[in-house]
C-alpha cells in the first residue's frame, strides 16, 4: 500500500527522527530510571489502584483507582512523590482514569465514565491538560462512546476508539484528534468494517492497529494500508516505537516485529513449552519487546524479548536484574513500558494476602545505553 512505499526514503527518514527521539530520552537516563521495584496503593475507601500507563521516561504511571460499583478516580504516581489523586472530571462525567501520558507527565488521554459501573458505554475520551482543563475529543456519529486514549508525547495528538454494541458484536473504528483539526475518523481497510487502536507514533502522525485479523498502519497524508503478512494469517499491530518505525503485535500464532522503513516483518521463536505469543510494546530503539505467552487457554505469562539475546520470561528477567522483588508477588498482567524499555508497569497480586495492587519493575540500563547516554551518541541501524 501506499504507506510502505518509498522504503530507503522513509529508512533514512526514521534514522534521523530516532537519533532526535533517542537523544532526547537519554540525556536523563540515570536520574530517571533508577533500578527498583514498587507498588502502587488505592487511596482509602479503594481496593486497589490500578495502573494503566507510563510516561515515555519511565518517571510517571498513570492509572485509575478501583472500588466495586463506583467509577475509576484518576491518578498519577512517581518514585518521589508517590501517589496523586484527581477526582476532579469533565462536566457530566463521574470518573476518569489515565491511559496515556504525554513527556511532561501532567498531559494525558482519560478515559472519563459517565455512570457507576465504568462499562465502554459509557466511556469518553479527553484530553487532560496541564493546566487541569479537559478537551473533550469528540466522537463519530452513530457510535456511543470513544475509549482506549492514547497520547503523542508533546500532548497535542490524541488517539482513540470508537465504540457501538451492536446485538452481541462489539463495533469500533480508531480516530485521532487535534485541537486544529478535531475529530478525525480514520479510514478502514478496504473491505473491513472495523478497527482497534495499537499504538501511536511519539509526534502523532503515525498509528497502528488492527480489523478483522489484519494489522494496519495509518500515517498522516497517506491514508490507511495493511502491514505486511503471510496470505490468510491472522495478525494484529499492538504497539509503535516512538518514530514510527517499529511495529509490534502478532502474526498468528507468534510474536511479530514490522520494520515499517523496510516494509519488511520478522515473527520472534516462541518460548519453550508455549504454543502463542502477542506482542504488545516496544522500545524506541525496536531492540527490546514485551508481551504474553499463553497455551491458548485463559493463563498467560509475560515474555520479553531483546535483539541479540532472544526471549525469555519477563518474571525471570526482572527478578534477576537486580529490582529486589518480594518472593511469592505474581505478575498478573503487563500495561506499559517506558520508551527505552527499562520501566515495565503492571497489575498483580502481593504474597501471602494475594491483595490486587499495581507494581512498577525498573531495570538496570545495560552498559552499552548507559555508556550512549553519557556520550551524548547514538547507534542507528540502516
């Protein structure tokens, strides 16, 4: 399609916007990501806060604190500070919680409800400022809702979902809005009625996703193309570096890596003893991807995988990083990861109690990064 035309262009074009992203991100590495591992508690009256997103720099999580029949409240939490409380929402909605957050950490796309039980019914996306204002970002007509917010990192783009029921089908179609431009519904795939939102490029204008079991890419004056697959397997784009280059997601039954630059795609070995893997971020660098492994059944385990090393359990992995991680805690699930691939944030359970609550896992850089940051340089692959 006409989005992964131009490969040796659109390489040296996204060389030089990694370069920019990278060094950005890198000249605070060692203040930012000091290795550890925490957990995030409700306020009182909550069971538990719940975690949901994190800054591109690992510093701030973001989430929405849950308490049976009662909507999210949203919050926000870093290592110095803890945890901060924002009950304040749009007018006429009753809760929020945080899905994306922008650089500056005070930015980020809520998903605000309207009722008591959160249900995507009731859902509608804002724009959070920092000044404490919301922008409602709109909604296509015939929809109900908007959900699953995603963010640019300067906070001027926001992505998201819109949302029907329709009998017991569930209909969405991805948009994207601006403060200029508005509300923009993005087109299908050419005979596909649907579509899911998997990640959005650090300046907005790039997003991928999926319809009908096939993975898709929309960039800004191009339109809306299919990512490369095998014919007739089933995949899914979950996750954007931030220059747009990197995809990830899943080529039926594996994990998959799309190089978009390249217009070219590679599905990561499965890990012994697991017939699937979906893959569901990446690093800025594409070098590191996170996602589950499963049997096909309900019960599924994190995976990580690294360019160079290969995949192993991301339990395993943090556990023997050095992040001191209290023995019996289980991982239950993983929501995000800082954009060097350091930070991993997620929801699990305490030992002995078995209490829900919501961890941050932040992991030594490895020498090669830490030795990139201090002299100001950066590798790039063509």
């Amino acid at each position: 399609g006409r989005a992964m035309t131009n490969a040796a262009t659109a390489s040296a074009t996204w060389t030089r916007a990694a370069v920019f992203i990278s060094l950005a991100g890198l000249a605070n590495a060692a203040a930012a990501q000091t290795p550890g591992f925490w957990t995030i508690s409700g306020p009182a009256g909550y069971t538990y806060a719940e975690a949901w997103s994190v800054s591109p720099d690992g510093r701030v999580v973001g989430g929405g604190s849950y308490r049976p029949g009662a909507p999210y409240q949203a919050f926000t939490w870093t290592r110095q500070s803890g945890r901060a409380d924002f009950p304040a929402v749009p007018a006429g909605r009753s809760g929020s919680l945080v899905n994306g957050i922008a650089l500056d950490g005070a930015t980020w796309a809520a998903d605000c409800s309207s009722g008591s039980s959160g249900s995507s019914s009731e859902l509608r996306v804002y724009r959070r400022r920092a000044d404490g204002g919301y922008d409602d970002t709109g909604i296509t007509p015939l929809y109900v809702a908007t959900r699953n917010g995603r963010i640019s990192r300067d906070g001027a783009v926001v992505a998201g979902e819109n949302f029907r029921q329709v009998g017991a089908f569930q209909e969405t179609q991805v948009y994207r809005w601006t403060p200029e431009g508005g509300h923009q519904p993005l087109p299908f795939l050419p005979g596909v009625g649907t579509s899911r939102l998997g990640g959005i490029s650090a300046d907005g204008r790039v997003i991928v996703g999926y319809g009908s079991a096939q993975a898709f890419i929309w960039r800004e004056g191009e339109g809306t193309s299919a990512l490369p697959a095998p014919q007739f397997a089933a995949s899914a784009a979950n996750g954007l570096s931030g220059d747009g280059r990197w995809a990830v997601g899943s080529i039926s039954p594996q994990a998959a890596r799309w190089d978009i630059a390249q217009a070219s795609y590679e599905t990561l070995p499965l890990l012994q003893g697991y017939a699937r893997a979906n893959a569901l971020h990446v690093s800025d660098d594409g070098r590191t991807v996170v996602g589950t492994v499963s049997n096909g059944g309900f019960d599924s385990s994190l995976f990580i995988w690294r360019e160079g090393v290969g995949s192993q359990l991301l339990t395993e992995y943090m556990r023997t990083s050095g992040a001191q991680i209290p023995a019996g805690f289980q991982f239950d699930n993983l929501a995000a990861m800082s954009a060097d691939g350091l930070t991993f944030v997620g929801r699990g359970r305490m030992p002995v109690t078995h209490e829900p609550t919501s961890w941050v896992v932040t992991v030594p850089a490895p020498p090669s990064l830490l030795l990139l940051a201090l002299s100001g340089g950066i590798a790039t692959r063509r």
